[in-house]
C-alpha cells in the first residue's frame, strides 16, 4: 500500500475500516434488481469476487468484454422509474423537460467518468471505498443510510406501483366487482409472496430474474410507441382508437414550466430513473482492460441507450395526455385506450408482466434495507421480525399515500442527489488533482445536487401541504 496516492494529506484507511458487504453498490438500483451484485446480460459470462484465505489475500475478479458491461449497465438503469417520465414532461414541458433528461444524462455519465478516474488512482473498486476514504467512519454509516432509504423508499413507490397494475389486470376479471381490489391484491401479494422472500437471510436467486425488469422496459417503451396516434398527430388528445375523450382538461401542449416549484418537485423523478452511479462501480471493476478510451465507451454507449429509450417513452407519452398525464404512463394508458383491441391488448400484457417483476424485485429491496442496519448477522428470529417491520411499513404507508411521484420525488431528493451528484462532486474537489474542466463540472454537479435534495423536498412536501 505504500506510495499508494490519496484522495487526502492522510494515508487511505485499510481495508478492515471499508464497508462491509453489501457494499458493491452504494445504493439499490431505480429499477428492478437491488441486490449488490449486478446480474449478467443474456448469455454473458458472470463476473464474480473471490476472497482467499490468508494474510495478504486479494480478490480476483473474472474479467468481461465491453460489450457485456454496456449491457448490464442498461440492464441496471432501466425499468419501473421510466414511468414517471412522461408526468415530469407534463410539469416541466416538452422543451424544458426534453433538455433537462440531456443534461441530467450528462452529469450522470459525469459522475461515472469522475468515479472511474478515482477508482484507478486509489486502486479501489466500490463507491463506498472512495467515500470513506474521503468522509472516514462518518461515510461508513452515510452510505448505510442511503442504501436503507434509498431501498425502503423506493419500495414503497413501487409497491404503489404493484397496487395500481394489479388493480387494472383484477378489472379485467370476475373480481371487478371488490370493494379496493387494488389494495386487497397488494395486500394478497405481500403476505403471500413478498414478506416470505424477504425474510429469506439469502435471496441471491432470485436475480437471475432481473433482466425481465429490463425487457418490462423495452416492452413498455414500445406498447406507448404504438398506441400514439401516428395518424392524426393531434396532441393532447389520448391513444389511438381511445374509448373516449380525456378524463380532464388536458391543456396545450406546453414548452416551458409554469413555475419554479414544479421544477423543483419533478427534478428528483429525472434523477431516479437516472441513477447509473449506484452500478457503475461493481461493473467497472469486471471490465476488462480498463483503458480511459473503454471507459468513456462504457459510459458513452450505455448513457446514450438509456437516453434514447427515456426520449421515446417521456415525448410520446407527455404528446398524447397532456397535463391529463398519470404520475404511471400505464395507468393513462390504461385508462383510454381500447380494451378489446390490440392495443389494449398490449397494454395489458405489458402491465401483467410489470406486476410480476415488481412482486419478484421487491424483496429483493427489502432485504437490502435490512443488511444495511445490520442484518446480515441477525438470529433467525429478529431477521424475520425486522423483516416483518420494513415490509409491513412500506405496504403500509403504500396503502395510505395517493401519490407516487411525491414518494419518489422525496426518496430521490435524499439519496439519488446524493449518490449521483454530491459526494462524487465531493471525492473529486477533495482530491489533490489540479483544477480542471473536470473539477469544475463537479462544482457545478455539486450545486445542482444541493438544489434537486433541498428543493426537491420543500417542494415535495409543499405539496403535500397543499393537497397536490
């Protein structure tokens, strides 16, 4: 270790002071799989750490092609987030919005790139490495915290998710007729098949199912192409071959945001459905020849895959509804466009399969947030206990609030603009490198990252205030 460069005067700590597992990832992930570990592309061979015995071991890791760890950095960005896009269109604008998704796609491949140049220098291999390194034993319970809230919150928002989607599909049924089917469904899944999983001390299996997360997205992406109405190309007016007129006043469309409270609300959903920071670090440590051109390559395409995606869904969805958009595109969807037709169809079928890839990612949430206060070591009985907690509190608190895009604008406020933008911001001011462009995006990341945290929850909770 000696000669070893730091990111401070003081010598690195040793590694018995870094992060425990899980600590690969600094956060869960916005979308589906929120275990440490990243899951594999499609026939990809998996890239694995092995620890061995004796003073003086390190680990040894199977190295992948470029290919491979653009896919899974796509496979770990998109899925359930990219719902709220088109909402966050509606309150932004199509032209604000549109170049807020541009421009905050480049500080989150900014805050990969500035990871990356850290992680070779210091020859360390997680974010929570380089944040203790930084902040000490203060980064050590910062980051457990984030995965806690990050995991545990977002849970929520996606079991409000899970409620909705098997509201329409148990619609579609004998059950219509249940008093709050939506509720009685998430309640059903829950006990039945969340809660169980969850108080699994190891449900590592589980995420070989991950990359239906991944296609869910795809899919959902291309059912909003399709049901737009391409013919007519009359804005704020609903899906092709809609049942009816929109519920409400769907307004102009509109370019700009009405006010600074709506952008301060809607910011944090863009930077939900753009966390790669919390993966970018396990992926990186499996590339192989980690040169800066194959890095830029790895951010550069699988920035750029993310981006297209969210470009489609966010334009075409905000296009056809308006300020009429749902805070869940498929919910809009779901509510005008032609049941008995194709696109009916699809829309169901694209809901069908988000329940179930929720109902599996779920626990996997769950689990995280409990490993990161500790429970890694817990006896049976208070693993199951502190289990029973954490999922009962978020189904909970899932039953009560009507809002989705409140929940994870306010999970994202706190530890989405933390892990993105301020503490790689931090760990690349508090270098010792001399000032550069680099560094001065990082100033500038570090603003935007203080005004989406303190902006995002007062607006947030302004609006709860409020009633919105």
């Amino acid at each position: 270790m000696a000669g070893r460069p730091t990111l401070l005067s003081q010598p690195s700590l040793p590694k018995e002071r870094l992060l425990a597992e899980p600590s690969e990832a600094i956060a869960p992930p916005t979308t589906h799989e929120v275990a440490p570990e990243l899951p594999e592309a499609p026939g990809a061979q998996r890239a694995h750490s092995t620890e061995a015995s004796g003073e003086g071991a390190e680990k040894a890791t199977d190295k992948v092609s470029l290919q491979t760890t653009i896919s899974n950095m796509v496979l770990s960005v998109l899925g359930a987030g990219q719902l709220t896009l088109p909402y966050a269109l509606s309150q932004l604008g199509m032209g604000a919005g549109l170049a807020a998704l541009i421009v905050f796609t480049l500080f989150s491949a900014h805050s990969c790139w500035t990871l990356s140049v850290h992680a070779r220098k210091l020859q360390l291999d997680s974010y929570p490495d380089l944040v203790v390194n930084v902040l000490g034993e203060r980064g050590r319970g910062l980051c457990n915290s984030m995965i806690a809230i990050y995991a545990w919150g977002g849970g929520v928002g996606f079991l409000m998710i899970l409620k909705g989607e098997l509201r329409y599909l148990a619609a579609q049924t004998w059950l219509a007729h249940i008093n709050h089917i939506g509720m009685v469904a998430m309640l059903f899944v829950s006990c039945l098949v969340i809660l169980p999983l969850s108080c699994l001390r190891n449900v590592s299996r589980l995420k070989v199912l991950s990359p239906l997360g991944c296609l869910a997205a795809i899919f959902i992406m291309i059912t909003v192409l399709l049901c737009a109405p391409w013919g007519s190309m009359e804005s704020c007016t609903g899906p092709a071959s809609s049942e009816g007129t929109l519920t409400h006043d769907a307004g102009p469309l509109l370019w700009m945001p009405q006010s600074l409270l709506e952008v301060a609300a809607t910011l944090p959903l863009l930077a939900f459905a753009l966390n790669s920071s919390w993966a970018f670090m396990p992926i990186l440590k499996t590339l192989e020849r980690q040169t800066a051109k194959r890095v830029v390559g790895l951010i550069g395409f699988s920035n750029s895959v993310i981006l297209i995606n969210y470009l489609l869904l966010a334009t075409v969805g905000y296009f056809m509804f308006c300020s009429d958009t749902h805070a869940n595109i498929l919910e809009s969807l779901g509510e005008h466009v032609e049941r008995n037709s194709w696109r009916g169809g699809l829309v169901c079928l694209a809901r069908a399969a988000l329940a179930f890839q929720l109902s599996i990612g779920l626990p996997l949430r769950f689990v995280v947030t409990r490993d990161a206060m500790g429970g890694s070591q817990w006896s049976t009985f208070k693993r199951v206990g502190v289990s029973f907690l954490i999922v009962g509190s978020a189904v909970a608190l899932a039953w009560m609030v009507q809002s989705l895009a409140i929940v994870l604008g306010v999970v994202s406020s706190i530890c989405a603009s933390l892990i993105i933008y301020i503490l790689p911001a931090i760990i690349d001011i508090a270098s010792d490198s001399k000032w550069a462009f680099r560094k001065s995006m990082s100033v500038l990341s570090l603003g935007v990252g203080l005004f989406i945290m303190i902006g995002g929850l007062v607006a947030n909770f302004y609006g709860v205030a409020q009633g919105s």
